[in-house]
C-alpha cells in the first residue's frame, strides 16, 4: 500500500470526516483532540484548543464539569438526548451527547465526548422539504405561465390591430396601455419561467462575480449605507455559470440594500465548509458566501415563506426575486439559507466545491 493511501485512513483522517462532533480530555480534563464537526459545531480552532482546559476552549461546556469529573473518576458512561448548550448570552446549541471513559494510550484515564447538532439534522429536514416544495412549485408556475402566455400573445396581437384602426389618438392612448401592460405581464411570465437555458459552468474564483455586484451597486447606494468585504482569499475556483451567479448575488445584496433604507452595513463575506449536506448528499468542502446586513430584519412570520413565489414584505414587490435566486443555485446543486432577527439579516449561499460522497 502506498504511504499516501495509508495516510488517508488514519484515524484523525477518518474522524475529521464524520459528521459528529468529537472532543477527547485527558485525566486533567484538558483538550487532547477535536475533529472538523467539533471545530464548526463549537466555532473554535484544534490548534488553539490543543492542551486547554476544557470549559475554557469549550465555553459551551463550562456548566457541564461536574458531570464529566465524575464519568472520569467513576468510569461511568452516560448520554443526553436533546441538551441545551450556552455560552454567554447566544442561541444555545441543541445536541444529543455521549460522554465515554477510556484509557488512554499512556494509560491515563480520558474522556470521549460526542455530540450530534439536532439544529444540523433540523437544518437539512427543513432544507429537504424546502427544495421538494419548490421543485413543485416551478412546476405549477411553469404550467401556469405556459397557459398565460397564449392568451396574453392574442390580447397584445388584437390591440396592436385595434390602434391601426383608430384615428383618434385619445383612443389610442388605451390601446397603447393595453400593450405596454401585456408587454409588463409577459416579462413577469417570463421571470416565473425563469433561465432559458441550463448552467454554463466554468472554473471560477467565486470574488470575481462578487466583485461585479459591488461595483455595479456600490455606485448607487446611499451615503449612509456601508459595503464591506470580508474574503478569504485561498478558496479554490468553483464550478459554476458566471451570469447567473452575478444575478443571484446582485437579487440579495440589492434586497439588503433595500432593507437598510438610507443607513446601515451590508457585510460581504466568504468562506469554505467542510462536511455540509445538501438535499440528502453530504460533500466534503463547499463555498458559503454570506451577505449579511444589520436592517430591521425579517417578519418572523414571513421567514418561511420568503422563498415561495409572490411573496414580498414590500407592495412594489414582485415577490420572484428570491425563489429565482434559490432556483439558480439549486441549478449548481447548492443550497441559499437565511436567518434574520432585528439588527441582522443574513443570506448564506452554498456551492459545492467538489464531488459528492455519495
């Protein structure tokens, strides 16, 4: 066997690709190991974690000591379905936990922790069903469309006949707005159709399309409103049509300007992922590009439903900007995610970077 394939299945490799979330504490209950899930679960870094104690690398656990002193000291095992874990004055973290004793290979008592995120399971059931409702959706709209379209082409055909007839222009102003609104309906079908043609997909560096966004906006805004970077610059290139991610990004940070109004901060800001499942395919690596905004945030009770057609908080709203946006992605097999509360709004874009796992 040759060393490199030797080397991805040692064990830290092999853990570092599962999904659940694994601290090791030796007999001082210091940090001896943490694999990717831990890192993204508890927002912390292995390196900076190495040889701390626990409650002090893991704030989550700080609470929790004297249940793990005493699995150390009595070799006893237990498991928590559904604990709550906070630090400081943040949304908590939902897990089911395993604590187990061991000996470590010193022969020094030890502990291993696993936790399994219910908000990660939550997050792809609610993400699952959301793309089955829209695929449902696109068909219902598409069926509508195609049946709009017909009559509407007739409607436009007989005004334009109809004012060839008319001499006098004050009647032909009627037929001018009969026209001019079968011309705005048809380009509204035409949005609900969505892209004409599949994804042109090229190796590129995700900042490219960013950037042509935040130029293109960056010259309209408002004094008051502030757009700011936040790259990192060693994501790989990406597979994926440049056009159609230019209108993604530009729907949601033109949405965020809205919201803002005259003031505020629009963050764009990117990121890579490991081990983040998408519609039931787990890939190892994906591309987030967050675009986050400190507005008013979106009405709890309108959060569901912002990727459904025809929906917008704003009367002048068509309500397709989102769902298209969510569609085009979804044309990448990526994924678009949103949290909001007063004071942040933030979109989250995921592309996978590389084949699935299957």
């Amino acid at each position: 066997m040759r060393s490199e394939d030797h080397n991805e299945h040692r064990p830290d490799t092999i853990l570092d690709n599962l999904k659940t979330a694994v601290v090791c504490l030796d007999d001082q209950l210091r940090v001896t190991y943490l694999n990717t899930a831990s890192e993204m679960l508890f927002g912390v870094s292995a390196r900076h974690c190495d040889q701390e104690a626990f409650d002090k690398a893991l704030p989550y656990l700080a609470d929790h000591r004297g249940r793990l002193i005493a699995a150390l000291t009595e070799g006893a095992a237990y498991t928590e379905r559904e604990l709550h874990l906070r630090a400081g004055g943040g949304d908590p973290l939902i897990v089911d936990c395993t604590v187990t004793p061991f000996t470590d290979q010193a022969g020094e008592s030890a502990l291993l922790l696993e936790f399994l995120s219910l908000d990660r399971q939550l997050r792809i059931s609610r993400d699952d069903q959301m793309r089955i409702q829209n695929l449902a959706n696109r068909e219902m709209i598409r069926g509508m469309a195609h049946e709009i379209k017909n009559p509407l082409g007739g409607l436009r055909g007989a005004a334009q006949l109809l004012e060839r007839e008319i001499d006098d222009d004050g009647l032909k102003e009627y037929t001018t707005v009969i026209i001019r609104e079968a011309d705005r309906l048809q380009n509204l079908v035409d949005d609900l159709l969505g892209p004409r043609r599949p994804p042109n997909k090229q190796l590129l560096n995700i900042h490219e399309p960013l950037e042509h966004v935040r130029a293109l906006i960056d010259t309209e805004l408002p004094p008051g409103i502030t757009l700011e970077r936040d790259y990192d610059p060693s994501i790989p290139e990406v597979r994926a049509d440049r056009e159609q991610l230019i209108q993604t990004f530009f729907n949601l940070v033109g949405n965020a300007v809205t919201a803002l109004g005259t003031s505020g901060n629009i963050l764009l800001r990117t990121r890579t992922q490991r081990l983040f499942t998408i519609g039931g395919v787990k890939h190892r690596l994906v591309t987030r590009v967050d675009v986050v905004d400190n507005g008013p945030g979106i009405p709890r009770d309108l959060l569901p439903r912002i990727f459904h057609p025809m929906v917008s908080s704003r009367a002048e709203g068509t309500g397709m900007g989102l769902p298209i946006a969510q569609y085009l992605i979804h044309l990448h097999d990526g994924l678009i995610e949103c949290e909001s509360r007063p004071g942040q709004t933030m979109f989250s874009v995921f592309l996978p970077m590389e084949a699935s796992d299957g």
